[in-house]
C-alpha cells in the first residue's frame, strides 16, 4: 500500500474484523483514522489496541448508530465541524441475517443498515469528499448479493413472511445499485469522487455470531479478517482503481485469496433498478442528493 500520510479516513463498523483491519492497515500507512462505532467503549479498546501496534498513529473514535438517521445526522455535523476534509468513506459496517428486528426509524434492521444508513452517512458526507479531487467511497458488499432480489413493493418485510438470509442478499444487492448510482450521479455532476465497492470472501469475523455453523465451517474455508480486508485496502488505495469497479479475493469462488477486480451478478449491473432504489432511498431517508 502506498502511503496514507496526510488522508483523513472514516471506516464504519471498525472495532473487529474486517473493520478493524482496514482501520488498521490505514492507520500503520499514516492516514488519520476516524473508528465510527456504534458502541464507543469497544471503538476506545480497538483505538487502544491499534496504538499498541503503531504507538504514533492517529486514530479517533466517535458515535456512529447506522441503524438511527439522528445518529447518522449528527455523526456527519460533528465530523464536518472536526475535520476540514475527507479522503476515503469505508463504509464497512452491517449485519448478517440476525433475527428480525427494525432500526430507529421502522426500516428492516439489515436493509436500513447495511444500505439505507451507509447511503445517508455518504450523502450527509459529500460536500466533505468532493473538497478532496479523488476521494473515494468505497462500499462492502458480498457475494451474497447474487441471491439478492429486491422487492421494491415490500423492502421492509411488512408483507412476506421473514427471510434473514434474502433479506441480507437484498442489502448487499443494494450496496452494488448504490455504489454504481453513486458512481454515475458523480460523473453527470462532473465530480471527481470514485464510488467503488469490494467484497472479503468468505473470512472469519464476529459478523457471523448469529450463525453457529457458519463458525463451524470457518476453521474449513475462511481466511482471517487481515486477509479479507484486503479488496476494501485495494478499492481504498490502489492507483489503478476506476469508479464503479468491485474487487474481491482471486481464489476458488472468490471465496479466499487476494484482490483483484471481479464482475458482479447480472441483476446487480440493472441500472434502471439501481435509479430506482436510489429514489427509494432518498423518500425513505429524507436525505437527497
């Protein structure tokens, strides 16, 4: 990775795992790193633990609740007020097929926080990224988004009968119409801001505490956290990165390995839904572009 020395970084979800290690890895190359966390206490003991590793780094910690549009709000006015500018948006953090729940706001708790908090934080975060020629937001989504299928009439659940697993394939679908809306919104604004989106594989993170088998099989075919890390680093950092680009691990599956660019479902590259969850979301949040 080249150097980060002078970048101010947010990466959201960044007490473990994945989050953790982009944080870290940013932190190790001299970037100024903002742990968004939900749960400050764990975002303090992550800041502590990194400091250990690279006692001069520049790490903060601040409040960041993607399942509550206040907190979004209020996370995007005291960064703006904090800091004069924002290089690189990871917006990392989410939920995996937990039990049905909803966020502050009424929304499906996995489709309000993995897609609809992310999407307000990046808009709430723009005039911030567009200070900066270059900038880049990048977007964590998964495979999983090739089982995805959003249900425009029903994004909530209200109506169908529950099903974790589609509803967390829906949000990460939602991650790629968003990031390559984002992209191209972008461009028509002739802004100079990448909007890319990556995805780890299959590593062994606490995303998956609600699963017991998927832990089970993680001692069979996950890679560590470090590892799966690296495709959001690569979308983050490296030159050759273009807007609207998804990188994932290079092995069987794109299930372990390092990154490389990878295509994406066919559903996923359905612009006109892509333009339409966009406006979805922007009745949904109250926050436009």
């Amino acid at each position: 990775m080249l150097d980060q020395s002078g970048k101010v970084a947010i990466v959201t979800g960044a007490t473990s795992g994945l989050g953790y290690e982009t944080a870290r890895a940013l932190a190790g190359k001299g970037a100024r790193v903002i742990i968004a966390a939900r749960d400050t206490a764990k975002g303090e003991s992550a800041k502590e633990k990194l400091k250990k590793e690279y006692p001069e780094a520049d790490v903060a910690v601040m409040k960041l609740d993607l399942a509550d549009l206040q907190s979004v709000r209020k996370f995007s006015d005291d960064f703006s007020k904090r800091y004069s500018r924002l290089d690189l948006l990871i917006n990392n953090a989410g939920v995996m097929a937990p039990p049905h729940g909803k966020t502050a706001d009424g929304f499906e708790l996995q489709f309000g926080t993995n897609h609809l908090g992310h999407f307000a934080l990046t808009i709430l975060l723009l005039e911030m990224l567009k200070k900066v020629p270059g900038s880049r937001v990048v977007t964590v989504s998964s495979g999983a988004h090739a089982f995805g299928m959003l249900d425009f009439d029903d994004l909530n659940w209200e109506k169908r009968k529950y099903n974790k697993w589609q509803a967390y394939g829906d949000s990460k679908l939602a991650n790629l119409y968003f990031t390559r809306e984002l992209q191209r919104l972008l461009d028509q604004a002739g802004v100079n801001v990448f909007s890319v989106a990556a995805h780890p594989g299959w590593a062994a993170t606490e995303l998956q505490r609600y699963q017991g088998w998927l832990v089970l099989l993680n001692s069979f075919f996950a890679q560590p956290p470090g590892m799966g890390a690296l495709p959001t680093l690569y979308a983050a950092t490296a030159p050759d990165v273009h807007g609207g680009d998804f990188f994932g691990p290079d092995g069987f599956g794109e299930m372990r390995g390092y990154p490389v660019k990878v295509q994406s479902s066919r559903r996923s590259r359905d612009m006109d839904a892509a333009r339409k969850l966009w406006e979805v979301s922007e009745k949904m949040t109250g926050i436009r572009w």
